[in-house]
C-alpha cells in the first residue's frame, strides 16, 4: 500500500495506535517513497509499531510512505490500526540503513551526548552462536537496538554513562578494534566489553557503561565475574587513534524506553569519524528487463576492492549469494557495475552488495527491493475443440484460478474455478457446443493472469 499526500510539500505521518502481528515470521516493511525501490525506513514485526508514529523525511519528494506487509499464514493474530495524517514537518533525515542494524550503525563523531532508541531489532544479527553475554542460549541477543560505530581521532582511553531515560533493562556490547567499519554478526567476533547486568530504573544503579574504576570486561548476571560486583560498570577502553569500534545498545526489556549515552574521554582521546570506508557508492538501484531484475550501482572511489557479491533475499528475509563482480581495486574515478538475475521472482524480492577486500575483509552496503516478478502464467499445451477445452497451466505457486472460454464477441461459453498446484496443471473445460471461429481464453488468479485467442478448426 502506498499512501500519498494530496497537498505538494507535505509528508505523510503514520501513527499506529495498535500493532500486532506473528513475531519473527510476519513483517511490515515500510518505504520512505512511493515504491519498494525506495529507501527502507524500518523492518517492524510483534509489537514494534504500537504507539508508534513513522514519517516521510526530508529527503523524500513525494512525501509518501508506502507499505508491504508479508505473512507465513501460519498465526493470526490482531492486526494493526493507524490514524494517517498529513504535516509540512517531515522526518529530518533518510538512513541508508536501518540503525536497528550493524550495517546501518550511527557514525559518531564527537564527543557530545549520544541519544537514541529504536523499536524493534531488524535483522536479528546476535543468534545464539554469536551473541556472546548477550541474551541466554537459545534466546537472541538483541531486543530494542540501536548500533553505533566510533573511532578515536587521538589515543587515550574511552569511558561512557549509558542511562535509560525511565526504568527499563539496557545491554550493550562493543566489539573491535577493526581497521575499518566491520559487522560482528558476519565475521563471528567476540565483544571486547559486553553488559547483560539485569538493571533497571535511571541513575544509580540503572547506570551502565564503561565507568573507572571497574576492572570486569563482561558481565552477565553474575555469571562473568559480576556476582556481588555485578554493577552494570565495566573497564574504560585504551584505544589508538584510527582504531574502528561496532556497538550495540540494546533495550532487553523491550518498552521503547530511548537512552542518552555520555562520553568521559580521558588520557588525551577524542572522537572523530570512522576512516574512509574502502568503497565509496553512489547509487544502488533495480530495473525490470524481460521479466527478470537487473541490478546497477557506481562507486566514486575504491580501495583493494576486489569484487562484489550480489546476495538475495529468501521469503524468510535471509540473504544468499547468487554471483560476484570483479572490482576495479583502486581507484579514484566512477565506476559502473551490472548484474542480472537469471531467475525470474514471483514476489518482491531483495537484494544486496557485499563488498569484499583483496585481504578478504568485507563489508555490506544497502538493500534494494525489486518488483520485477512474472505475473502471468506458463501454458505449454492448449486444444478446443467442439465441446471441450484441455490445457496444462505451469504455476509458480499454489493459486486458485477461474478459468474462462469467450466468444470473439466477448460472450461468455463456458466457466469453471480450479486450485492449481506448483508445477504442471492439467485443466479441462467441457459441455458446450461451439462453431469453428475465434475464441478468448482468461485465467484470473489470485496473483498471476493469462489470455491468449484461440482457433478452433
């Protein structure tokens, strides 16, 4: 759904006044435009959206917002409600990502107060094996999460307050250092500082953080060498300048409970912003050509850029790899790149860009959505005869269809619904009486459609 403002240089605000819908397996997906190429605002699942308001940014023309909501039919559960209004105060910026996700972290690059909330987890990047002290096993580690990344300009030793701003439970962990902007979920690394202390409420002890004079480096309820310390206060970083750090504020309590963060930078370290990433993109988008998804994106710079790895979505919103492009290694001039998708889709589908290094070091850049589907049906074998009409329909999927036999005057012969299965399908009309001529088959489905003239001899 895309919903749009009748008033040019207005912007859509939606607010959800109840959201509920099968945490983990249904999802809405909601786009800062008006389509699924557009940029992706937010991935909500559960109750991420309830008492939540999503708007139209600054950055976005038309003002619209659109929507694609995709269930595993498995569990009903409410739904959701929203009051749609239009305002002339947009949202004032577009994430490339979502900061719900590594790739999408805040860059920091000062030492003022860091503020933030998210809520929901997008991705989910922390399962069992990689969540480290975060979560239990057989839980995820990631709740309401906000990820950032800072880099010191100077050396010296890097400490922060971490304070909720009412009583709810916040963890964090900080992974590094890397050379580079680096996702802990897909180089499998361990935190160098992780907090899952159960603490609650603002100020002491709702206060977490790296706070002097603590000496843990984790703390998990007691389990890493909290026990009667376990404070949430664990070892201020020494840190060099240029080194790059991931973090993960994660509300556990799950109340969309917003945080602030504040710097105590001592020993002569400051903050500046993360080094020059290896590949500078300028553009990433999708096209339809012959019913199949051609991916185009340039590059302004790059750095022992060896190649691309173009990875798609399953209907999960898991990504695979589907094929590689050579890189250009260094360079300091714009470059474009293509790649098309052999396989036709039979729904939105998303795809995405890992970047990979000659040293094997990689990183990925935004989603794209592609609305290149096929939407009609495959009909390899068709015969009409005097009384009869035999065919056999290829589906994609499983479809309920009403299949329809008209004269060249559009006068309707015959009608019969049918229940396709995947794959070959064969489907037979019969009982009429028909004179040699022209006819018009019609297949409307649920999702695909087919029509084609016929003769009969």
């Amino acid at each position: 759904m895309t919903i749009c403002p009748s008033t040019p240089g207005q912007y859509i605000s939606v607010n959800f006044t109840a959201f509920n819908i099968e945490n983990g397996y249904d999802k809405i997906i909601v786009f800062d435009g008006n389509n699924a190429g557009d940029e992706i605002l937010g991935i909500y699942t559960g109750t991420a959206l309830n008492a939540t308001t999503v708007k139209a940014t600054n950055s976005n023309t038309s003002g619209c917002l659109s929507f694609r909501f995709y269930s595993d039919a498995a569990t009903t559960t409410a739904g959701w409600q929203a009051t749609v209004t239009c305002t002339a105060v947009p949202s004032p910026t577009v994430p490339t990502q979502n900061p719900e996700d590594c790739q999408g972290a805040y860059t920091i690059c000062n030492n003022g107060v860091f503020t933030g909330g998210t809520n929901n987890y997008g991705f989910d990047e922390l399962p069992d094996q990689w969540n480290s002290c975060l979560g239990n096993a057989g839980t995820r580690g990631e709740y309401e999460s906000t990820w950032a990344v800072f880099s010191p300009a100077t050396s010296g030793t890097i400490g922060f307050a971490l304070t909720p701003t009412s009583a709810c439970d916040y963890d964090w962990a900080i992974w590094g250092p890397y050379s580079s902007l680096q996702c802990p979920a897909f180089t499998n690394d361990n935190p160098v500082r992780c907090s899952s202390t159960s603490l609650a409420g603002t100020g002491n002890p709702g206060t977490t953080g790296l706070i002097a004079p603590a000496n843990d480096t984790i703390e998990q309820n007691g389990e890493y060498g909290g026990g009667a310390n376990e404070n949430g206060k664990l070892k201020p970083l020494n840190v060099l300048a240029g080194e790059v750090y991931i973090m993960m504020l994660d509300n556990w309590s799950a109340s969309v409970t917003t945080f602030s963060l504040t710097w105590n930078l001592t020993n002569g370290a400051t903050l500046d912003c993360t080094p020059p990433l290896p590949v500078t993109m300028s553009s990433f988008e999708n096209t339809c050509e012959h019913g199949k998804t051609k991916l185009k994106w340039t590059t302004e710079t790059e750095i022992n850029n060896d190649y691309f790895a173009i990875e798609k979505s399953d209907e999960k919103f898991q990504f695979y790899e589907i094929g590689r492009v050579n890189g250009n290694g260094n360079s300091n001039v714009t470059n474009s790149y293509s790649f098309t998708d052999d396989f036709y889709n039979n729904s939105t589908t998303y795809y995405r860009l890992k970047q990979v290094d000659f040293n094997g070091e990689f990183m990925y850049h935004r989603i794209v959505a592609s609305n290149c589907y096929r939407t009609e049906f495959e009909v390899v074998n068709q015969q009409l005869e005097s009384s009869n009409l035999n065919m056999i329909i290829n589906s994609v999927q499983n479809e309920k269809i009403t299949l329809q036999l008209f004269d060249i005057r559009g006068k309707l012969i015959a009608e019969r619904v049918e229940q396709l299965e995947l794959g070959n399908n064969k489907i037979s009309l019969a009982d009429f009486n028909i004179n040699n001529g022209i006819y018009m088959i019609n297949i409307i489905g649920e999702v695909h459609k087919y029509q084609s003239k016929i003769i009969r001899k």
